[in-house]
C-alpha cells in the first residue's frame, strides 16, 4: 500500500517535472517608463530552448530593460541566447542570479558568427583549382610511381647482391594469405562460372546442333581467358587491398618509419616478398581456377546435356591446346605483379588521416582490376598475332 | 526550487556515480574483482593506477561501452546495468560528456562540426544558426581560438585537440565529464593549463569530473578525492593526505617515490607563496 502510495506520488511528480522541463518563456511589457521590458522566465536549457530561438530572434526593438528575475534555471545555451539579447539590444539586465551572471560572463567572449569550415571558394575559381589539382595529382602520382619503381628495382638489386637479406619467412606467410588461403572461394567462384558458361553456350549452341562444342567453348575460355582473369579480379579485391590496408596503417603509425631509422628497408621486408608471393601465386591459381571451371561445366554437362563427366573430360584433353595453358601461365605473373604493385604503392603513398587509408584502398582495387584488364585485351591481340589463337 | 534541484531530488542521493561489486574479464584475465566506487556529485575525483590495472576499462563500464559480467552501475541515479531498464542507460548519455584519451574526434569534420554532432543528434529542434553559435562559444570555453572552429583535428596540436575533444564533451552542458588522461603527452606549461582550464569549467558549470590521470601534479592540484585502483578493485578513496596516511606499499610507493615526493613540495611551495603574497597585502 505504502510502496504503490509512493510509485503514485513519484509519477506525480515526474509529471511536475516534465511540465517544468517544457518551460522556458519570455514576455515584452511596457515598463511604466516608455519603455519596452522583455521578461526571461521558465527554464532556459538546452533541451527547451530550441523552438524559443528563432522567435527570440526576430524581436523587435527596442527593449530597454530584459528583466531575468523569474528565470528559474538555466545552462550555458539559455546564458548564450540570454546574452546575445543582452549584446543586440544593448539593454541593462535586471534580477540575474549569481549562477546566471557567471555564466553569461564565460559565454560572453565568444563573438558567435564566423565560419565553422575552411571557406569555399567561387565557382569561377573553384573549378579551375580543382582541374588544376587533379592534372598535378597525375603528375606528383606519376613521379611517386617512378620513385616506387626505383626504389623497388634497387631492394631487388641490392637481395640478388646479398641473397641471405631476403626475407624467405615473410614470403612464404604471404604466400600463404595470398595463394593457400584463398583456394576456397576461389573453387567456389570458377565452379560457378563454369556451369555457367556450359549451360549457356549449350543454350546457344543447342540452335545449330553443335551441343557437344560446349566442351570446346569451357575448355578454352576457362582455361585461356577466364581462369586467369578471374582469379586476378579475386586476389585484387582479396589481397590487393588487404596489402593497401596493411601498409597504410603502418604508414600511419609511424611503423614505416621506425623501419627505415632502424636501417630496415620497407621495400624489402614489406613490398618485396608481396609483390614477389602474388606473381608466384597467380599462374597456379589461375591454372587451378580454370581446371575447377572445367569441371563445374563438366559436371553440368553430365546432368543437362546427357555428356557424361569423363567423356567430358577427355574431349577436353584433345579440343584444348597445349598453348592455352602457356597463355593463362605467362599471364598470371604480370597480373599477379600488377595486383600487389597497385596494393603496395597505394599503401605506401598513404599520410594524414584515416580516410586516406580507405580512399587508397578503394584506388589500389580500381587500378588493379583496370589494369588488369586493359593488359588482357592486349595480350588476347599478342598471342592471337604470334599463332596462339 | 530548479528543475536541476528537481532532478537531484529524484536522483535521491548524493552520488553521481554508484559502482557497487563490478567484476570484469577478459576471457580467463580478470580486470576487476568486486570493484565498488562512489562518485559524489560536485567533486573533481581522480582515479589512479598502475598501468593495466583497468582505469579505463572502468571508465568504459560507467559509460555503458563494456559491459560487466557482475555487479551494478548506476549513473545520475539511472541504472546501466537493469536489463529490465535498458532506455534509462540511453537517456543518461544526454547528460554526460567523454574526453577520450587522444581526443577522438571524427577526422572528417572541422573542430565546430565535431562539437554540433551530438547537439544534431539529442536536439534536432534546434535551429542551424544556433547550433553554430552553440558551437563557437563552446569552442571558445575551451580555450581554443575562435578560428580553429573552422580547422580539422589534423590540422591542430596534441593540446588543441585534447581542448577540441573536450569541446565536444562539453556540447550538452553535461552534468558529469568524465576525462581520460587529459594532460598525458601535454608538455608541462600545457598540462598545467588544462588543469586550470578543468577546474575552472567544473566551478563555472558545476561539474562532477571523473578524471584518470597518471599526472601526479594534476591530482595535487585540482582532484577533491583520489580513488587508487589495485589488485581489480578500489582500494582506497580519499584526499591525498588520508592516502599517504595509509600502510599500502603502492599507495607509498606512487605518492611517496621521488615523482611523487616532487609533486607534493611543489605543491607545498605553490601554497607557501600564495600565504606569503597574503601576508604581505
């Protein structure tokens, strides 16, 4: 009885309180004087204050005397908006409590107007600054590109010169995170596309009763074009940027450094045994990738186009020449090259921020798979050209 | 009677923070053990420790980022760890402000942006124009100038961004700041003046203030009570001189070794000269 007396009186007085916390208000009388008073009452807080402001704002002058007698309480917001009046209407206060006064006294050095970012500049101005700067940013990024190439050819001149600095455990670590670690999503991936590929060109081919040059058309895409390039767009987006990651938050904090002053040198411990895991990688996963697609269509073929597994497989043996595989494997080491060179460089071209780390990421991916596949379109030409077509 | 007052009345109790039997561990290594503590409202209270010893993961439990295994925490009279309240932890958080240790501002935006987040946030009624005022004198109490408002955290000193931070803490007229290492890595004339800087916002704004602090010249100069935390748990809590006064190897060993021993002398002379200026007026 007593307890639910008491649950009853606190909802009273929470009520009470919500009321009070609702108010804050101000009243224009005149002050007997010809003058104008402007009362302050209730409780002016940041959470009551929000709708009062743009009023307050648009008050008309002049007010002679702002009267804050039956202010209740207030914080540094109600002290801020209190004082603006005060400033703006150039009006003597009356009836502030102690509380209220050294408030307004901390608050009032502020002359609250002024930017809260670095200023924009024009249009007219802020274009040609922008063009500008991105026609520099090719310029400085081309120059850095060199400079990591230099560095780079160097840290592999100066290992062949001293092979015992070669870093054989860190190869082989990310010859592990590159190559072993993604067999999985990789054999995923290939299994898919290669029924895929099978089903379609079945579906196609299906109109001219050529239904058995499926065998043909999975052998020699997989394992010509689309092993190779499928896996590089994998490692680009899997270790690409996890290299671009990695060495970016070294970069930033300050690990890079600490390296160099030791007389480590960066491009030796971290960018050669990536750049060097992810050519060494690439070829077999590329190989892999396309002998996982044959089976995929192999096994599709066996379910929807009444070609059995190993007869499939077979075909394959005799439609797929030797070339095709020496294609996808001088291939995969300069993709392999170009996914790590893109992580490693952007990695290393991050300062200031942690966004930078995000946006260089972003970039080295891009570049990767951009590069990757204008070089394949080039290569698709070469081989075609010198009677490997 | 104010609507604070109020609030008071139905927090009942003098206390801002009530960490009552907290226990907290990481997989098989336990932080704290039966850890209690009381934060009494209006106070500047230091938390010391060894490194390790789990100051701010005590922090993190007050504020609702870690959450312990037993025990329960009651800030501003809101239970944090009632899962049968879970809004009363969410609505406390509009009355107090965190200074993390390396300021943690949001990269992104400029020093007045990063004070008008948590504004945006708990009172969108409040007009753009305001918000920016509210932002720039906030930026001005401390102790920036009022042009860094427009510069991002990258571009500011380590102290500039320790002031920045506490801008922020400061965006909600909190009624609690809790601050963590606010002077580590401050060189002494900075130190010294985030230290007046602090003490002269808990006096204007009537603050309570949970400091962690390894500055042993900011406990002597600006904590009303120390809390020293060892072996998982509160050990002492009390004015320096009550904890000199006690027979625990680490409390002699912290207040008493030779940073310690320099701390209190300057404090000492500090004290000497300002009777002396007295007695000559």
């Amino acid at each position: 009885m007593q307890g639910c007396s008491r649950l009853a009186a606190k909802a009273i007085f929470a009520h009470v309180c919500e009321a009070m916390r609702d108010v804050a208000s101000y009243s224009l009388e005149d002050d007997g004087k010809g003058g104008r008073l402007l009362r302050l009452s209730g409780v002016w807080l940041v959470s009551t204050l929000g709708s009062l402001d743009r009023e307050l704002r648009t008050l008309e002058g002049p007010i002679t005397r702002i009267d804050m007698s039956d202010m209740s309480d207030l914080d540094t917001v109600g002290a801020w908006i209190a004082w603006r009046l005060i400033r703006d209407h150039e009006a003597p206060v009356t009836g502030q409590s102690e509380e209220a006064h050294r408030l307004i006294e901390a608050v009032s050095g502020s002359k609250g107007t002024g930017d809260i970012r670095p200023p924009q500049p024009p249009l007219l101005q802020w274009v040609p600054d922008f063009v500008g700067r991105i026609v520099s940013n090719w310029g400085t990024g081309f120059v850095n590109m060199l400079d990591f190439l230099g560095e780079l050819l160097f840290a592999i001149w100066q290992i062949i010169r001293e092979p015992r600095r070669f870093r054989v455990k860190a190869l082989v670590r990310q010859i592990e995170l590159v190559g072993v670690t993604s067999l999985g999503i990789i054999a995923l991936m290939s299994f898919l596309v290669g029924i895929v590929i099978a089903q379609q060109g079945a579906v196609q081919l299906r109109q001219f009763g050529a239904e058995i040059y499926t065998i043909n058309l999975t052998g020699r895409l997989s394992m010509r074009e689309l092993g190779v390039l499928m896996t590089s767009i994998m490692v680009a987006g899997r270790s690409g940027s996890a290299f671009a990651a990695q060495i970016g938050t070294m970069k930033l904090t300050e690990e890079v450094d600490a390296m160099r002053t030791i007389g480590v040198s960066p491009m030796e411990a971290l960018v050669v045994p990536r750049v060097l895991a992810a050519m060494l990688m690439m070829p077999l996963l590329g190989f892999y990738s396309a002998l996982v697609a044959i089976i995929g269509g192999a096994f599709l073929s066996t379910f929807a186009l009444d070609i059995p597994f190993f007869t499939f497989l077979t075909r394959i043996q005799e439609v797929v020449p030797t070339h095709d595989m020496w294609v996808a494997l001088i291939k995969g080491p300069v993709f392999g090259a170009i996914v790590a060179l893109a992580g490693c460089y952007q990695g290393m071209q991050v300062k200031g921020n942690a966004e930078e780390v995000g946006l260089r990421t972003t970039a080295a991916v891009v570049q990767a798979i951009f590069m990757v596949i204008v070089l394949d379109a080039f290569f698709a030409i070469f081989f075609t050209e010198v009677g490997w077509g | 009677m104010t609507v604070r007052q109020a609030q008071g009345e139905q927090d009942s109790s003098e206390f801002a923070i009530v960490v009552e039997g907290i226990r907290n561990a990481f997989g098989d290594h336990v932080i704290h053990e039966d850890l209690s503590l009381k934060v009494r409202k209006g106070e500047i209270l230091g938390v010391v420790g060894g490194s390790g010893s789990g100051k701010s993961v005590l922090m993190r439990s007050i504020i609702g980022l870690q959450h312990p295994d037993q025990g329960s925490i009651e800030v501003l009279g809101r239970s944090m760890t009632d899962p049968a309240a879970p809004q009363d932890a969410v609505d406390v958080r509009s009355r107090w402000g965190v200074l993390f240790q390396g300021g943690a501002l949001f990269s992104t935006l400029t020093v007045a942006e990063n004070v008008e987040v948590p504004l945006r946030e708990f009172y969108p009624e409040i007009t753009d124009e305001l918000r920016h005022e509210i932002g720039r004198y906030k930026v001005m109490l401390s102790g920036l100038p009022e042009e860094a408002a427009a510069k991002f955290p990258s571009e500011l000193s380590g102290g500039m961004r320790k002031r920045a931070g506490l801008a922020r803490a400061l965006a909600l007229d909190p009624e609690l700041l809790f601050l963590d290492e606010p002077t580590a890595g401050l060189d002494p004339i900075g130190a010294a003046a985030f230290d007046a800087l602090t003490l002269e916002l808990q006096e204007t704004l009537g603050l309570t203030v949970f400091l962690i602090t390894h500055d042993l010249d900011t406990l002597h100069e600006i904590c009303d009570r120390v809390a020293v935390i060892a072996d998982k748990r509160v050990i002492a809590v009390g004015t320096i001189d009550e904890l000199v006064a006690l027979d625990h190897p680490w409390i002699q060993e912290y207040f008493n070794g030779p940073r310690g021993r320099a701390a209190a002398s300057a404090q000492d002379r500090a004290k000497a000269m300002d009777i002396a200026a007295k007695g000559k007026a």
